[in-house]
C-alpha cells in the first residue's frame, strides 16, 4: 500500500474506501503511528495560527498586562482554540512602516487580528488592500481599507456626559490621548453631547498606563480650576483618577463624578465602584474571530458596530 494512499485514509479523504480507511486506522492505533500535522500544514501552505497585533505608535510604554487587552486576547484565545489554532502574540512598537507586512508574509500565521490602529492607519490599510485576513478591534474609520469590529465610540462618549448632564454636574473634565482613534470618538461624542447643553469641555491629554495617568492627574488637580465631573477614555485612567482625587482628599461622586469607559473586571471593585462605558468584548472576540475565518476562506465580510451601555455605579450616584 502507498504511502499516499495511507495518508489520505489517515485524513479521512474520500477517494479510500471506508473499510481500508478503518483498516489503516486500526493499524496506526497499534503502532502508535500519528501523522506529522507540520508537514501537513506545510504541504497545505497553513500554519494552524493567528498573529494577534497590538501595535503601539502612540503609546510605546503601554503593556499587554493591561487589563482591557487582557480580557479581550482571553476571549480571543478561547475561540481561536476552540477552531483549532494556536495564537502568535505580538507587542509591537513600529520603528518603520513595514511591520505589518513582515508578519503577514512571514509565512507564520494564516491571518492576522490587531488590536487597535494606534496611529498606524495609514500601514494598515497598505497592507488590507492586498491581504484579506487582516481584522482590527478598534474604531471604525472615514473611507477605510481595512475590517473592523468594535463599539460605537461616539455614542459611549455621548452616554457619559449625558449621565453627568443629568447630575447637574458643569465642569467636565476629559482624561485621554486623543491620538488613538477610539479615544477621539469617545471625546467627540461627549464635547458634542456638552456643547449642546452649553457646558465647555475641558481635555487632559496623558498617557495611558496608570503611574503617568494618575502623575498627570494629580498635577493638573494641583494647578487648575477641580472640575465636578471626569470622563476618562479607559476604566484603567479612571481608576487613576480616583487615586489622585482620594488623595487630595476630593470626595467621589460628592466633589468629583468619575465615568470611566470598557467595564473591566476590577471596574465594579474599586472604591467606589466605577461607573463606566461597558464594551461587550465576549461578542467582539466571537464576532473578530468570524470575520477573519470568513476572509481566509475567501468569503465577504464586513465591519460591525457594537452598541456601549452605560453601567452605572458608585463613583457618580452615591
């Protein structure tokens, strides 16, 4: 018997007989054969892998223990596993515009999942036009090239002041970087709903980890007019926020209302419990994942909006 034919029985193909095909596996049980997945892969040209990205152009000292990307590459590597395949995690701090395009033609991963389009919009959309299996969590884009899944951020940002409107609160205060495109939706939407009542907004641009956040705060508090009301562009700086309030001995929600945005895990355990924008991140794993499963096989696909919901806690209604 070839060896062709032995391994086209071993991967259950049609043109073996059902009787030889049970026959050679009762024989590779006995001897312990397993057939070499590897070259298998090879000999299909897949790799059984995704390259999940998070590129950081904007944010070079942000790290993946962050805990919004942690639920989220949690999710994601529940699926990806349940399908099969393994996960590439990479960390990227682009140092020229071609690093997307060295991992997709790595020959590594069979597509690819970002997290974020930092200030990399111009390389992923390069890169979309011709490679199909490229996905983005992130914000959704004038005229893009590339597939995205992700929350309706202007609305979350309309949401927030809405609430902190409806608390009388005057004095809005934003905390994020404006360079990342969620967080310029997010402070959009949230000028636009304050504007519109006659409230002027007041932004903090800092960066994203939680000592440079809470630095940032705990000196803009000690040089400028206390604002009633913070909106943070992630549960992460709110949690700063918080942290640089206690500490000078600002009350929360009495002095100062915090709304922070995604509703991490820790966001309900904080003190006080943080009102926040909740993003559905087991849906956006779920719905990421089908969209790059449907582009390596060769199907259409389309970007989605996800709808935020506001989760109201202690830090703005005691």
């Amino acid at each position: 018997m070839s060896e062709s034919t032995i391994s086209r029985a071993l991967s259950g193909h049609s043109s073996v007989n059902a009787q030889t095909r049970e026959r050679i596996r009762e024989l590779a049980a006995i001897h312990g054969y397993k057939p070499n997945q590897l070259a298998r892969n090879l000999r299909l040209r897949r790799t059984n892998a995704i390259g999940l990205v998070l590129p950081l152009g904007h944010e070079t000292g942000q790290q993946l223990s962050d805990n919004f990307f942690l639920t989220l590459m949690g999710h994601l590597a529940d699926g990806l596993t349940e399908r099969g395949y393994d996960l590439l995690l990479s960390r990227v701090v682009p140092r020229d515009d071609q690093w997307l395009d060295s991992l997709v033609d790595s020959g590594r991963v069979d597509g690819v999942i970002l997290i974020g389009q930092s200030d990399q919009r111009h390389v992923i959309d390069r890169t979309a036009r011709r490679y199909a299996p490229l996905v983005v969590w992130g914000a959704q884009l004038p005229d893009q090239a590339h597939l995205t899944i992700g929350t309706a951020n202007r609305e979350g940002g309309e949401l927030a002041a809405r609430h902190l409107l409806g608390l009388g609160r005057r004095a809005p205060l934003f905390l994020g970087n404006p360079v990342l495109p969620e967080f310029a939706q997010r402070l959009e939407g949230f000028r636009a709903a304050c504007e519109a009542a006659g409230i002027a907004v007041r932004t903090l641009s800092l960066h994203m980890t939680p000592d440079e956040a809470h630095d940032a705060i705990a000196h803009d508090l000690e040089t400028q007019k206390v604002p009633d009301a913070i909106f943070a562009a992630s549960d992460v700086v709110a949690m700063s926020a918080l942290r640089a309030l206690s500490e000078k001995g600002l009350r929360v929600p009495e002095d100062v209302a915090v709304v922070g945005y995604d509703d991490i895990t820790l966001a309900a355990h904080t003190s006080p419990s943080l009102t926040t924008i909740r993003q559905d991140t087991a849906l956006g794993a779920r719905l990421l994942i089908d969209t790059l499963f449907r582009r390596i096989a060769g199907e259409a696909a389309e970007s989605r909006i996800l709808q935020p919901e506001l989760i109201i806690r202690r830090s703005t209604v005691a």
